[in-house]
C-alpha cells in the first residue's frame, strides 16, 4: 500500500483521532478571546485595535433589548471601537457583558461565552470563528429553564440571517449614556 499524496495513507482517509483535539482548540482560542477581553476591559483598547465580536442572539442566556433579538432573531455582530462601557467577563458564570447604545439608547448585552460564534481584531487581521454544540445548547436551556420559568413573546419570532450591526450611525458625541 502506498500513501495519498495528500499523506493521508491509504485509501485517502484520515484515521479518526481517539483525542478531541477539534473540542481542546476551540476551548484554547475561546481562551484567548477572554484574555483580550479581559486586558481590554482593564486597560482598553490600545492604539488601532477593535474587536467584533458575533454571537447567537438565540442561545439561552443571552440578554439584549428585545428590539434588537426581534432585528437579529439568530446572529448578530457587535463592534467594540469608540464607544462601549462596562465591559466585564465573569469566568464563574461564563458569559461577557459589555454595554453599547442602539438607536441613542444605552443598553447592557450579556453573552454567554458558548453562544460566541466569532471573534476579530481586524487592526492585526486576527479572526477566529467556534461552532456552539448542541450539547453546550441543551445544557445552556437546561439551566436558563431553571432561572427563567417563561418564555417572553419576542423570543418566538422567526429566525432570520445573521447580520452586522454598525454603531457608528448610533453614536453621539459626549458623555457615556447612564
């Protein structure tokens, strides 16, 4: 028998790993996505910087403006540049909360980690994406059931694609929002 060009041996399939390493490189890069949003929530954004940071605006836990879940029904991508305040990542509770105005209107988002599906500094052209498990998903509704007894009427629109929201057209100058 001889190998695949593509050095996959024979038969040109790659033989299944009995180690997840899929599952221990998204947890390694997940971490390095906290990291930067620790250091920034910190220190802030240092020089060109910026991070846009999409997520799944369905996944139980996630805590936005029901106008902006009723926008973005399934995915959305916030932009962490100019203005944003009171970014914080509670490592107990796995989930980054950070504050944006929509519309002129201050609000605070809270985003389970799990239901991150990408991260980028485009100032150093650093992108990564993850893909949330349906196991993480079950047991995020398992535990968002135990907290929250109803289910709101906004969270049962129709979903809809993924979208990247602007917020240069929202800012104002002046005074952070209270």
């Amino acid at each position: 028998m001889t190998d695949n060009q593509d050095g996959s041996g024979p038969g040109g399939d790659l033989p299944e790993s009995m180690l997840p390493y899929d599952v221990w490189m998204e947890d390694a890069y997940r971490e390095v996505m906290l990291r930067a949003l620790e250091h920034v929530s910190r220190e802030g954004l240092a020089g060109e910087h910026h991070f846009y940071l999409s997520f799944r605006t369905d996944w139980p836990g996630v805590d936005i403006p029901s106008r902006l879940r009723a926008q973005y029904p399934h995915e959305m991508t916030i932009v962490l540049q100019h203005q944003f305040w009171d970014l914080k990542v509670d490592r107990e509770q796995r989930c980054v909360s950070v504050g944006l105005s929509f519309g002129g209107v201050g609000s605070i988002l809270t985003i389970p980690v799990a239901a991150i599906t990408g991260f980028a500094d485009p100032h150093i052209q650093l992108s990564m994406r993850f893909n949330p498990t349906e196991k993480a998903q079950h047991e995020a509704e398992v535990v968002e059931a135990e907290t929250v007894p109803e289910t709101e009427p906004e969270d049962l629109a129709p979903k809809g694609d993924a979208a990247v929201v602007s917020l240069d057209a929202f800012r104002k100058k002046g005074p952070k929002p209270n």
